[in-house]
C-alpha cells in the first residue's frame, strides 16, 4: 500500500474534524441531558460509553499491530449490552470535565496508533463483540461511524433544549 502515508492522514483528518464537531455539540449540550426515550441514558452516559468503544478499539489496533489476538473483558457479563451498563453505572458519578478529558485522550491514542501502525499490518483484520473483522481504515471508519450515530442520537434529543 504505497499511498498508505496519504490514507493515514486522510484518517486522521476524518478523526480530527469529526472530534472538533463532536465537541462543538457535546460542549453546549446539559451532560445529563436525557438521549433515548426507551432508556435512562444521558449524555454523559453517551460519552462515556463512546470512551470504552474507542478503548477497547486502541487496544484492538495495539494487539493487531502485535499480532496478538484481542477480546473485550466482559467483566462477567452475560452479554456487550450488560457491559455497556456496567460501564456506564461504574462512571456515572465521575465529574463532567473529566470525563470530558478521558474522551479526548483516548482519542490521542488512538491517532497515535493511526500513525504507528505499520504498513506491512494494515491489512491484518481483528476482531471483538463490538466490530467485526476491520483493518486499520476499516476500524477508523467503524469509530467515526458509531460517533455519528451517537452525535445524531444527542443533536435530536437537544432539539427541545436551549444552549447552555
């Protein structure tokens, strides 16, 4: 993959203007703003819950460029559902900017590893409960995808809400 220098920075451009509108949003939203009608599920609890998905996504990129297999500890759980609960119950009490702070600095790790990641693994696939089977560009779009889906999810809920 000769243009792999142009894709990784193509990735990270994605990752980088995707974040800065995340934030944009994320920022002038309540965190305890109320998100999905058929849950108790907040803001907070979104980006808490996309901290842990880009975690588990560093950690997946880490053994990939290892050639380690990876799975997500599910801590007991029955299933991904149960863990996302547990995640989100275990950091609900955690201050806001922090949580805030944790977001972004995974996502640091994960445009490092987009940097690191070396071109004779980038076609390597990997695998957990929560992707299946991505390369490299494959990972970084799920990410970006599932980011979206959630900045959606907040951007409708907020639609009732004034700027705070």
């Amino acid at each position: 993959m000769s243009s792999l220098p142009r894709i990784k920075a193509d990735l990270i451009a994605n990752l980088d203007q995707g974040r800065a509108q995340a934030l944009a949003l994320v920022e002038r939203l309540p965190p305890d703003l109320p998100v999905h009608a058929s849950s108790d599920w907040t803001v907070r609890d979104l980006i808490i819950h996309l901290t842990a998905l880009e975690t588990d996504m560093v950690a997946a990129l880490q053994h990939a460029m290892d050639e380690k297999p990876f799975s997500v500890d599910l801590r007991g759980c029955g299933t991904v559902n149960e863990l996302y609960e547990l995640r989100r119950e275990e950091r609900a009490g955690e201050n806001w900017q922090q949580l805030l702070a944790e977001w972004e600095r995974v996502r640091d790790q994960l445009r490092g590893l987009v940097i690191a990641f070396p071109i004779d693994k980038t076609e390597i696939t990997f695998s957990n409960p929560f992707f299946l089977d991505y390369n490299l560009v494959g990972a970084i779009h799920a990410c970006r995808a599932h980011e979206r889906l959630h900045l959606a999810e907040m951007r409708a809920a907020s639609q009732d809400q004034p700027p705070t």
